[in-house]
C-alpha cells in the first residue's frame, strides 16, 4: 500500500448519501444525493424515508464517485464508512453498502465515527491538523466541543449540547418564522437584512462554567416574542428576529469554543459540521479567534454538511497511521461515543 492511501469513504448517517473518494489529502471526487425535498413537507428528517433513499441512492452515488475521480473499484486501497453516530436505519444502508464493495473487491473496511470525520475533512483543505486542537461540531443532530490530540484515535469530549443542537433549533426557530426546512440557509439569508442586536435573546449556559450548550430555551423564548406580537395584532419583523436569534446562537458557540480553547491551552479552533456553514457563526468566529490568538480553521461550507469526503478523508489518515482495519462483522451504531473513532 502506498505512502498515499487511496480511499472510497461512504457517508449515510442522516438524509445525505454520500460517497467521496481521496488519496492521502487530496479531494478526487466528492458526490452526494440529498433526500431534503422528501422531508421538507414532514418539516424534519423522517427516518424510514431516508433508509429507503440511501438504498435507492447508493450505487449512483459511488458510481459517480469513481467516475469522477477517474479511478476503478479495484484501485482503490481501502474503504472507509460511517459506522455512527446517525439515524440506525439509514447507517444500516451505508454499512451494509461498505461491506458488500470491501468483500467483493478484497479490500480492508473501517467503519469509523461520523463526528471524528467532521474534524477530519479539514485536512482536505487547510493540510495536516495540529496536534492538538480543539473542534468545534455543530449541526442538526449534535453540538459539541471536543478536544482532539489525534483525530486517528483520541478525542476528548469537552462539552456537548443538554438539549437541542444548534442546527435543530434553527430548524425549529425557522419553522416559527415560516420559512421552509432546512432552516439554516433561510434563516441566515433573512439574518443579513436584519438588526442582530434587535431583540435580546437568552444565551443559555454562557456564564455557567462549563463548556455544555442549551438551546432549548432559545427556541422557546423566539416562540414566544413571535407568537406575542401576533397577538398584539403587530408584525413580525422577520430579519430582526432572524438576526438576533442567530446572534445568539453564534454568540454561545464561539464565546465557549475560545474558552475551551484557553482552558486547554490550545491555540488551534477547528470548525465543523452543517451550521458551519453559517456566514455570522464564521465572522463571530474569525473576530473572537483573533482577538485570543487563536488559530481557526473551517473548510469551505460544501465541506460541512454530511459527505463522503471527510469520511475517506478519516479513513486515508486511519491507513495512514497503519491502523488495523474493521472486522466485517461490524454493526451500525446510532449511539457511537466520539470517543470511539475506529470501530474494531
């Protein structure tokens, strides 16, 4: 096996079926099919749709994939999948996928965790991660502050949301507001039109002394201002509740993501993750992160959501590291800790 491990990655904890194809660090194909549109008119992700397009999905997808990248099935080294955390069915798919092309080709199969790919993927663009460094995850499903020596197979949980993740209370909160699902990309369009300081909303758990997120309350709390001013007989001024609920958010993510970084005594912020892509949670980010000194990093927004590509760009490093391989008898966990990066 070559110094430059060639890797098919394939990614389907949520609605995103995705296959990506890297050797070492560089990014040869990276295509993903989404189900979003089943799921908007649900207003959330429905767990037995996803399943069914993932199996509709997957052989396109890494058909695709191969084309892309102008390789064959049979160049490839190894084939790494998302073995957890995420929806059970739709892993299910993915895993169940991975191990049909690793038999079938004679190659090696690492099922490895979906949160550790998140950091991972950044390696693609910004080069190898500095060890240590503190990884900020944010998204539908998870908001967590980790601390990671080596992405390859330690990675300290520092903090974590109590309630909903970021990315479920912009959902939530653009539901409120009559916008279609997903509600980060609405949310933070109308947020440029409006006055971020314009409502105060609760920062949950800032002033708390841990490094745990809450963004429950600040659901409710939007909810409410709305739903008071409907009553009043007044309007909605949409982009200011847009903006001021984003500033919020923004401003509980990067105040603790600095302070977990200070507490650690790192000067590296890796930013993953769907709400990554948010244009104030990288401009907050980039100020804060300055002004402390702190070195940050966030790949480009097509590298954030869920794809195929961080999960190769894991596996490469796993190969990389001469990590031995998984059996093929591996399950698909939902619950997979982070700590947990290789499943064996």
């Amino acid at each position: 096996m070559s110094d430059e491990p060639l890797v098919l990655g394939i990614e389907t904890s949520c609605d995103e079926t995705g296959a990506g194809i890297v050797r070492g660090r560089t990014l040869l194909a990276d295509e993903i099919a989404s189900s979003m549109d089943q799921h908007a008119r649900f207003g959330g992700v429905v767990p037995e749709v996803a399943s069914r397009a993932h199996l509709e999905a997957m052989v396109p997808v890494i058909d695709g994939a191969f084309a892309k990248a102008g390789v064959k099935p049979a160049d490839i080294d190894a084939i790494a999948v998302t073995a957890g955390p995420g929806l059970a069915g739709a892993l299910m798919v993915g895993v169940a996928a991975a191990k049909a092309y690793a038999y079938a080709l004679g190659k090696p199969l690492y099922g490895v965790n979906h949160l550790a790919a998140h950091v991972a993927v950044d390696q693609l663009e910004h080069g190898p991660l500095p060890a240590p460094c503190v990884a900020l995850l944010v998204s539908g499903g998870h908001s967590s502050l980790l601390l990671v020596p080596d992405v390859t197979g330690t990675v300290v949980p520092l903090g974590a949301t109590i309630d909903d993740a970021a990315g479920e209370a912009y959902d939530k909160v653009a539901r409120v507001l009559g916008m279609p699902f997903p509600g980060g990309p609405p949310i933070d369009r109308a947020a440029r039109e409006g006055d971020g300081a314009a409502i105060k909303f609760p920062r949950a758990k800032l002033h708390d002394g841990t490094l745990d997120f809450s963004f429950a309350g600040l659901k409710t709390a939007v909810a409410r201002w709305v739903e008071a001013r409907q009553d009043a007989g007044q309007p909605v001024p949409v982009a200011d509740v847009a903006a001021s609920f984003q500033e919020a958010v923004a401003d509980v993510l990067t105040r603790k993501a600095v302070a977990a970084c200070t507490a650690q005594g790192v000067t590296d912020l890796v930013v993953g993750g769907g709400v990554a892509a948010n244009s104030r949670l990288r401009a907050l980010a980039a100020d804060r992160c300055a002004a402390a000194g702190i070195r940050l990093r966030v790949p480009r927004p097509g590298l954030c959501t869920d794809n195929g590509a961080m999960v190769a760009a894991l596996g490469a490093s796993i190969v990389s590291a001469g990590l031995p391989p998984s059996p093929l008898d591996i399950p698909a966990d939902s619950s997979l800790p982070v700590t947990e990066v290789l499943v064996r």
